[in-house]
C-alpha cells in the first residue's frame, strides 16, 4: 500500500484530478440542510442506526410521517452515512461525507484498475477525467443513497482481483453486495478474470518444455480441479462477509429466522414494485440522457434552486458513439471487459419488473468514461483535448442542475425550454 500510494504522488495528473473530483464532490456538500429525494429513507435509517433504535431494522414497524425505515436494502451503505455522522455531527454534511469519499476513491480506483489491465496510463488518466466530470456520478457521489458505495467497493474489488489478490477482492465484493444487491450482476466480470488468469496459468504451463506429456496432462486437471475448489472458497468468503454485515441485526436481539424473511421480504419489495413516478425512466432513456431525476426544489422571491442527478449530455452521448465506432477494436480481452461491464450493469434492467430512475446508470455510465477515453485516446493530441475542454463545458452546463445553484426563474424557463424532457 504504501509503494502503491508513492507511485500515485509522483504523478501529479492523477494528483489533480483527484483534487478536482474532490472540490467538485465537496463544495457545497451540506446545502440543502434537509434530506433530499431517497434520504428520507437512507440518511433517516442510517441516523436512527446511530440511536441504537431497533425499529430501525424492521419491516413490519410504523415510521414517522414524512420519513421511512430502509429496510430494502442491504446495510452496508447506511453504516457509511452513520460513521460520517459519527465524526461530523448528525446533519447534511455528516450523512452525506461518505457518498463524497466513496466517490473520490472510486475514481482512484478506476483508474488503477484501467492502468493494470492496459498498461496505458493515458487511457487511465482521462478515464479518470471524465468519470470525475460526469454528473451522474458527482451527484450520487453528493447525496446520501447507496449506489456509489456499491460502485466504489465493486471496483476495488475488480482491480484487486486483475491483482491476483482473490481474498480481498472477494471481501470487497461481499461489501459491494452488502451496499446493494445489483452488484450481484458484477459476478460476470470478475468471473470474466478468473477464467483469464486460468487460461494465461494453463497456457504457460503447456508452453514449458520441461513437462513431460504425462504430467501435463494431470497437471491440467489438477490446475482445473485447484481453480474451481478455490472459486467456492472465494464464493464463501463474499457470503461471510455480506452476513457478517448483518451482526448489528442479529446483536439487536433479532433471530436467523427473521434475517432470512428480512431477505425474503427485500426481494419480494425488488420484484413486485408497481408503484410509478414523475421521474421514472427506462434504461433506454439512460443512454441518451433523457430523462433526469428531480431531487430538490427551493423557490425564493426571485431565485429557484435545483438539484437533479443527470448525466454529463456530452459524456454520454459521445460515449455511445465511441462504443459503435470503436467496436471492432474493443473486442480484445483488455477493451471487451470495460464493454461487458458497461452492457452487465445496463441489460439485466431491462427486463426489471419494477420502477426504475437514471441513477441505476451510475455504473454504466462510470464504465462508458473507460470506452470514451479509448477513443479519445486515438485522435491526436489537440483533437483530444479539445473533446475533452467540450465535455467540461457541458459540465458547467449542468452544474446549476447539479449543486441546487440559485438560478433566476428566466434562466430555468430558457434551460427548460432547449431541454423539455429534462424538466
């Protein structure tokens, strides 16, 4: 770790980068002082953990009015949003702080994971850029819900495991999981590196000239043997992790028996959602950034604030473009694998019996910077930069969107007009 952390000061562009998603996670991050959209549900749950109050697990108990117990979830994300409070104080700024580190360091992460697979620090660099300028993720990064947690604890896990450090991927996917059950979809990728490493292990084994015909091919089926027992071993390192999870539960004088029907209870919540919302999207609206969700309002005599999580229109789209164009040239194991990530965390929502918002797209929309960057990456050096002061630009488009700044209601009506369905 610290070789690790020395290497990253010596370079100063990931440096700045990191500075520049830290001030644009940070500034501002306590306004507004009340909870916003789905903290009603997070923060509320997450602050009455902090008061040891048991109700606060339990799906058959009456919350107060305005506000809700969220049980529907797992509560990894929620012991975050506590621990924040815990060292800043019960207010905005402390159930919020850790969504905002989480999504600095899921940058980091990003980028360590792209340097490890490609071995083109460019490509990582602006990868890491664009996921520091794009909306969804700032704004998931500054509101107190689960999604960047998951997000963060699942890219970790990936740079570790392309690492070779099984173990410890294997505890930050059990957490990922913990934080919210879509990273369950996650086990395809990190499948995806297993089987690579097998293949490289098995290749290099077949290639030494040294082993005799006999033993390579006991050899083989004992590499196969040894590679499938540890996938269950890794398989129930991530189980123990995600129930151990649940020891505040269990501590708080709760059975197994109710552990399980809690889970019984969380899936039938997932999957017979009908409820519907004014700010309810398909995930073919994502791609094209159709549809935003409104988080919060504040009209004064002469200003509105806003806060919406909306995408970087820029970012998207040309990500979207760079994807067809670049296709053939993906579909090689470094490429394909931030494709399959992006199309993992995209697809199974589609076929989701319930209600569904723009936030869902975080991942994808973090995982499409990657195949951006690799476009980008193959235009010369002015072309390049020019896209990318572009994609700023359209960040400062949206920032009113994104930090709740006071705007004057004529610039609201002339934002809304070029953009209706954004309203």
């Amino acid at each position: 770790m610290h070789t690790l952390l020395k290497n990253l000061t010596r370079n100063k562009y990931i440096v700045g980068i990191i500075i520049l998603a830290s001030m644009l996670r940070f500034v501002g991050l306590g306004h507004p002082a009340d909870y916003i959209f789905d903290e009603v549900y997070h923060a509320f749950t997450a602050r009455q953990y902090l008061h040891h109050n048991v109700e606060s697990w339990e799906w058959w108990t009456t919350p107060p009015e305005g506000v809700a117990y969220e049980w529907t979830h797992p509560p990894v994300a929620k012991y975050g949003m506590e621990l924040g409070m815990l060292i800043f104080g019960e207010n905005s700024f402390g159930w919020r702080v850790g969504s905002a580190l989480f999504g600095i360091i899921s940058i980091l992460g990003l980028y360590l994971l792209v340097v490890s697979l490609t071995k083109n620090k460019s490509l990582a660099l602006i990868s890491a850029f664009l996921v520091s300028i794009e909306g969804t993720h700032i704004a998931q990064s500054r509101i107190a819900m689960n999604d960047i947690y998951m997000l963060c604890f699942f890219i970790w896990s990936l740079y570790l495991a392309v690492k070779a450090h099984w173990k410890l991927s294997a505890i930050f996917f059990g957490l990922s999981l913990a934080s919210k059950w879509s990273a369950i979809y996650g086990l395809l990728p990190l499948a995806f590196i297993y089987l690579n490493q097998y293949i490289v292990s098995s290749r290099a084994q077949s290639r030494d000239p040294s082993t005799p015909s006999t033993l390579l091919r006991t050899g083989t089926v004992g590499m196969t043997f040894k590679y499938i027992l540890n996938a269950i071993r890794l398989l129930l390192i991530t189980s123990a992790i995600y129930i151990l999870t649940f020891a505040p539960f269990i501590l708080a004088g709760h059975t197994w028996v109710q552990w399980w029907e809690l889970h019984r209870q969380m899936w039938y919540y997932h999957t017979h959602l009908v409820a519907t919302h004014g700010y309810q999207s398909t995930p073919l609206q994502w791609l094209f950034d159709v549809r935003p969700v409104w988080y919060y309002v504040k009209y004064s005599d002469q200003y509105i604030e806003n806060i919406y999580v909306i995408g970087n229109p820029l970012i998207l789209w040309l990500g979207l473009v760079g994807l067809v164009i670049q296709l053939k040239k993906i579909l090689n194991f470094k490429y394909s694998f931030f494709l399959v990530l992006y199309l993992i965390f995209s697809l199974p929502w589609v076929f989701s019996p319930r209600i569904m918002f723009f936030y869902h797209y975080l991942a994808s929309a973090t995982f499409l910077c990657v195949i951006l960057a690799y476009w980008l990456v193959s235009f010369c050096k002015k072309s390049a930069l020019f896209l990318l002061l572009l994609c700023f630009f359209s960040w400062i488009l949206i920032s009113p969107l994104l930090y709740g700044f006071p705007m004057p209601p004529q610039y609201w009506h002339f934002f809304f007009q070029i953009f209706p369905n954004w309203r």
